[in-house]
C-alpha cells in the first residue's frame, strides 16, 4: 500500500510539474515570426539574434534560477496565421510572454488575441503608429514607429535640400503608415509629396510604379519595404535609367545584403536604420555590439542579418528582464513589470514610455535613429 501510495504521488507531481507553469523547469517565453513567405529573410534574422540572446541569459544562470526556453513559431507572413500562431503559443504552449511578429498587419492581427488573454508581447519590428495608439496596454514596442522615424529625419532634410518626394510603399499597414507619417512631416517643412504607389509583399516587377515616378518631378523617392523586395527596386529602377535620390525606412533594409544583391544598383541609395554593426564604436553600447557581432560570426551567419537579428536579441532580453523584475513568470506580473525595466539595447536605453488612450496605454521605447549611404559598395554614416 506504501509503494502504491508513493507512486501515486510521484504520478500527481509529474501532473502537477506539467501543468503549473510556475513549477516548470524552464520559463517560456513565444517567439512569433516569419520564417517562410515574402519576409522570411527578416523573419529567420529575428529568431538568430533571439537564439543568441537566449544562450547568454542561459549561461548566465537563466532567469529566477531557471533556463529560459524559447517557444518558436512561424506566422508564415500572413496575418491570419500570426493570429492563430499567438493563440497556439498563450493556449496550447503556455507562454506568459511573447516577442512578435516582425510585420506591422501581423502584429495588428496579433494584438486583439493579446487583450483576449491578457498576455504582454514585445514588439521587435513593426513601425506602425496604429500599434501604439489603438489602446492596446499588452504592446511594448522597442523599435521605432515611422513617426519617431520621421521625426529623426527631420533633422537632415534641409541639409539634403528635398523640394519634392514621391513614395512607393509596400501595401500595407507598415507601408501605408510610413508614407502617412512621412508626407506629414514633409508637409510642415514645405516639402511637396508628389506620388504615392503601393505594391503588393510579394510583387516581383515595380517596373510600373517606377516608370510612372521617373516621369515626375520629384527628385527623391521615398521606400518601404522588406529587403528582397528592395533589391528588385534598385535593380529595375536602375534599368529604367532613373537618376532620382532613394532613401529606405523602417530599418529593416539589409544594407550588406542589398550591396551584394543589387551591386552597382544600390550606389547612392540611403537608408535609415536603428544599428550601426559597420560602426560598433559609434553605438551606445559599443562592448555590447562587439559582442553580438562577434557570436553572430561565431555562428556562421552572414554579417548582412545583423541589422535585423539584433532587435531578436534585444527583444528576448526585454522579456527576460521583465520576467526577472517581476518574480514570476505570470503574464499580469511580467505586463506590470515592463514599465520598471531598463535594459541596455545595442541601439540605446530600452525604457517604455506610455502611448495611447488614458487608462490603455502600450509602451513605447525611444530608440536611436541613424541615416546611412550606399557608395562603391561601401557604407557610410550621415549625421541626423
């Protein structure tokens, strides 16, 4: 009767371990990203850089003594499946906290599952204002939205001397909102916008889009999309023979892999970006860029993924600290934490601030901005 006893209690424990997430061995934290479709690039530099900053929270001894276990699901680029992808990581796989999901549509579609279950998410990519202003209290956002973007370039376009814009956008809530943002800025400088096109994420041929603004007057186009996609813009507008100043926003360019895709193409293009990998020195955390560039090349992948994979690392780092503040890895402790953190980002302070509707407020952390260019296949720094 003794022995059946014991076995039975060391059966409850089991059953207990598995389904308390507070007597689990490690802590989980959701990672929502593309890792197929149109920004599965982007999506796979994400994950990298998280896995990295996973592996040395671990080494260090982990969160609350335990290891922190990185739960990773492909939204496949499509908002629907970054929806049920969150579902799955609150529901089946019990995650208090998530990181997602690179594309503003597919953190928007993300975030009514967020309120449904109350369970806080990181933001590592997404620019759109909507994010922060719609009244969601479970968003903290570490990159910037087109708004800081445009705000930060206001600074060099009298030194640029733009007269007149146009834009070609990817079409969606990121592409939409970069040039809404955008034009306004444009506007309260006096600087005309012209055009506005939009393409679909998984065009192959802007070759319309781009005729269309070679006739114009403009001299500067301003572009938002993913990295592939780009580099198929330089290359068709420099078969078009277009002469026009390119500048790139939302940070998500790839700057190394445009230079070895596009080639000559990409000479003169700016872009602005939230990393400086080609400049550690001249970042705000320079010991922490050495680092992170060093495993990154450690691990054999290329050097172009780093001004994507370090929002990965800084946003897994974000979670934990947040787990750790709060002494538990419970979503409404790890939600109330997030406001207390600090943590050193390799692209600045992260520290949230409130956005949004009084009693709704998201977090929004103020990253820096920086403006690059692409000459002889090599990167410069402009100031802003």
């Amino acid at each position: 009767m003794i022995r059946t006893m014991k076995y039975v209690s060391a059966a409850a424990l089991a059953v207990a371990l598995l389904s308390d997430p507070a007597g689990a061995q490690t802590i989980k934290i959701g990672v929502n990203e593309p890792l197929t479709g149109a920004f599965a690039a982007s999506g796979t530099y994400v994950v990298n850089g998280a896995k990295i900053a996973a592996d040395e929270i671990n080494a260090k001894g982990g969160v609350l003594g335990k290891k922190i276990e990185l739960v990773i699901e492909d939204n496949k680029s499509n908002p629907t499946e970054a929806a049920a992808v969150a579902e799955k990581l609150i529901n089946s796989d019990k995650t208090p906290v998530m990181m997602g999901a690179w594309g503003s549509s597919l953190t928007l579609a993300v975030m009514p599952k967020l309120m449904e279950y109350e369970t806080p998410m990181v933001v590592e990519t997404s620019s759109s204002g909507k994010i922060t202003t719609s009244g969601n209290p479970y968003i903290f956002r570490i990159s910037p939205p087109s708004a800081v973007e445009a705000v930060a370039f206001k600074n060099i376009v009298d030194k640029l001397e733009l007269k007149k814009v146009d834009f070609l956008v990817i079409n969606n809530d990121w592409g939409r909102g970069t040039a809404e943002d955008f034009g306004k800025m444009f506007k309260e400088k006096g600087i005309t916008v012209g055009l506005v096109e939009t393409m679909d994420q998984g065009a192959q041929d802007m070759s319309a889009q781009l005729a269309k603004i070679k006739g114009t007057d403009a001299e500067t186009i301003i572009v938002t999309t993913a990295v592939d996609q780009l580099t198929l813009i330089f290359k068709q507008a420099a078969a078009l023979g277009m002469k026009k100043r390119i500048i790139t926003t939302g940070g998500s360019q790839n700057p190394d892999q445009i230079i070895a895709q596009a080639g000559a193409a990409a000479n003169g293009t700016m872009h602005l970006t939230t990393f400086l990998p080609w400049f550690p020195e001249k970042t705000p955390n320079p010991e922490a860029t050495n680092y992170f560039i060093s495993e990154w090349k450690k691990r054999g992948f290329d050097f172009a993924g780093c001004t994507e994979s370090f929002r990965g690392y800084d946003g897994i780092r974000t979670a934990a600290a947040a787990i750790e503040k709060a002494g538990k890895a419970e979503p409404a402790a790890i939600k109330a934490a997030m406001w207390d953190i600090k943590v050193k980002g390799l692209n600045g302070d992260i520290v949230f601030r409130k956005s949004g509707p009084e009693g709704k407020e998201s977090g929004q952390s103020q990253p820096n901005v920086y403006l690059i260019e692409i000459n002889d296949g090599k990167i410069g720094m402009k100031s802003l």
